[in-house]
C-alpha cells in the first residue's frame, strides 16, 4: 500500500483544513458505489436490513477498505485535511436522486410491476388517451422512500414510451397514504 507524507514544505507553515462528516460519507460512498462488486447505492441507513446489510466478499471489502485509506491520503495531501469534524448532514444534489430512474420503455403491466424496489406497491393506471401512469416505490439517495410518478404513452407495437417523470417524488421517507395520492394528482395533471 503506498503511503505520502501530507505534510507540506513550501515554506510557510501547513494550513490546517477540517472535512465534515457528511463531507466524507459522500467520499466514501463514491469509492463503494464505483466498486462493481461491492453492490452497495448509499452509505445512510434506509431502515431496512434488505438495504443495511451487503454481502460481499473478503477480497471486496479489503479493496474499498484500502481505496477508502488512500482516497483519505489523496484528499489529507491535497487538501491539507488534518481533522474530521461531526456536522449536521449536508447533502448534495446527487443525494435527491432516486435509486430507480422511471424506465424508459415499458413492454407491458407485468414489467411495469417490477419498477423501483416494492413493486407489490406499484399502479399502473390509465389517465388519458394512450396515457398511462406508473407509480411506483423507490429510494432516494439522502431522504427516503418516495412515491415517484411516471407518464407512459402506449406506441403502436404495443410498448410504452416514458414521456415525462417527476423524480423528486412524493412522501419523503414517511410512507404517509398522502404520498399515493399526490403522485397520482401529478400524473393527472401532466399526462
């Protein structure tokens, strides 16, 4: 494992540079996201021991281990980070993104069930001419589980082509009813 010195000479004395904790997750997150193998989306606790808890293989997690400790020497050298500081989470806007983009093609009802991670929740219902919605469940990286609402118009071989989507969703994590009905609202107002 190759190791710098991240102190630096250039005559005046080093500035000490602090990294938040939030900071660091999302450094740490990208190094596991990256890792093919280590199937890991985000870092925060979803509250669901199907998403908390990976498996993967000694080997896996040695190399995120050791692409963790050198992505901290790379950032400590460039940066001059010398202290980890605890911060209230700060969230990018990658964070917001949903783990499960609306697809977009949809051959046919079957398919449409099986968008987003609880599928059993989805619906898949007329709202128009040719003009169907999805609703379906998913995550979203930094705050939760969302409804998100998707309008699919039907083609001629029989598919369905994604016409627009709301990806910022609706409930945010609470999984409160409201959150089917405000989907649904969207995709009658835009279909």
């Amino acid at each position: 494992m190759n190791t710098k010195n991240t102190s630096k000479t250039t005559g005046e004395a080093a500035k000490s540079e602090v990294i938040s904790t939030g900071e660091l997750r999302r450094l740490l997150e990208d190094i596991a996201i990256a890792d093919e193998y280590a199937g890991i989306d985000t870092l925060l606790s979803r509250g669901s021991d199907g998403f908390d808890w990976a498996e993967m293989s000694v080997t896996t997690l040695l190399r995120l281990m050791k692409n963790s400790f050198e992505a901290g020497l790379d950032a400590a050298h460039k940066r001059g980070i010398t202290t980890v500081v605890p911060s209230e989470e700060v969230y990018t806007e990658a964070d917001y993104h949903v783990i499960d983009p609306a697809p977009q093609t949809i051959n046919d009802e079957d398919e449409a069930a099986r968008v987003g991670t609880h599928g059993i929740d989805n619906v898949w219902i007329p709202v128009g001419t040719d003009k169907y919605a999805l609703i379906y469940t998913t995550w979203a990286n930094a705050t939760g589980w969302r409804k998100v609402p998707a309008i699919y118009t039907k083609q001629p071989g029989g598919t369905y082509q994604l016409a627009t989507w709301n990806e910022e969703g609706f409930d945010f994590n609470r999984m409160r009813a409201e959150g089917y009905p405000e989907a649904l609202t969207w995709a009658i107002k835009n279909a």
